[in-house]
C-alpha cells in the first residue's frame, strides 16, 4: 500500500462516510412481543450511543487525517502546505471537524480552538430513513445522525453536513495536486 497516495485515501475515506449507513434493516430491527400476546413492537436502530460515536469517530478521524496528507502532496508538487490551514481558517466545517477531533485526542478543553465554538457532538441516533441520501434511491435504509453543537448545546449543524462538506473541501484542494502531476 502507498501511503502516500492521495487518491486512494480520498477513495477510502469516502467509503469510509459510507458506514453511516446501511441497506441491512433486518439487521436493525428488533421485534418484540406483548406480554398479553395480543401484539409486538418493533424497534429500529442501535441505542448504544457509545457504539454510535465509535462509528462516527472513525468517520471523522479518517476525515481530519486527510489533512496532513494533502499538505505532503502540496510539498510534494512545490505548492504551499500553508494553503491547507488557510482553507481550515476559511471553512467553519474544517474547523469544527479539526476541533473535535483534537478534542477526542487531546482532551477538552483545547488549547487553542480553531472554530471558537468548543464543539461536541450531541444527539447520536440510528434511525431508519426512506430514500438513500447516497443514490437518491427511494428505499429505507438505517443510517446514523447526529447534531453538532457549540458549548452552549446550540446546533452549529448536523453531521452529515459537517461529513458531506468537510470531505468536499479536502477532495477539492487534492484536485490543485492532480493537476499539476
């Protein structure tokens, strides 16, 4: 493996977003009969919160890595690594995506905080959806969601914006290294 490959790590990356849903309901559905016989619940999804934060952990580990990744390639290809903590100042989802993670690294609270919002991550739910948000399919699908909030517990936004945004910002930048090799 090249670990230094770019577009590979984008493309792992990208599946690695991936995992915040799934086709299997079956998977996550637990039936559950009446006492009285005359009946049964059904449950979807995991409740398991810390379960729920692992996943999207990895997701926004795998995330925040792809940082020190480009600014090699930008060395690389004689670009300035400076441009990539210009654009993490620049973008608010960058930041907060940096924030939590060197908070999960690190500890709370930061030194030093790029975004100013002491971000945390609150409301982690795995639920059932219809419609696949990847293919835009109409069919139910388990994915997991969750809402990104400052100190104060005020929404910044959700986690799929902050996933959806942060990785279309990196795939952006890797694009200026492409088109120069």
């Amino acid at each position: 493996m090249d670990y230094n490959d770019i577009q590979s790590r984008l493309k792992r990356t990208f599946n690695s977003l991936n995992d915040r849903f799934d086709d299997d309901i079956e998977k996550h559905t637990r039936i559950e009969p009446w006492e009285n016989g005359l009946g049964e619940s059904w449950h979807f999804g995991n409740d398991d919160e810390s379960e729920l934060l692992n996943k999207v952990m990895i997701i926004l580990y795998n995330l925040a890595s792809l940082k020190d990744h480009l600014k090699n390639d930008f060395k690389r290809v004689n670009l300035d690594p400076e441009i990539i903590e210009r654009e993490i100042n620049d973008s608010v989802h960058l930041q907060v995506l940096m924030d939590i993670v060197n908070q999960e690294k690190h500890g709370a609270p930061l030194r030093r905080l790029r975004s100013g919002k002491s971000p945390k991550i609150i409301g982690v739910t795995n639920g059932m959806r219809l419609a696949d948000k990847r293919t835009g399919e109409e069919k139910f699908i388990m994915f997991i969601d969750g809402t990104i909030a400052d100190n104060n517990g005020q929404r910044i936004f959700g986690l799929d914006e902050l996933v959806e945004e942060s990785f279309s910002a990196w795939k952006t930048l890797s694009t200026r290294v492409t088109d120069i090799a």
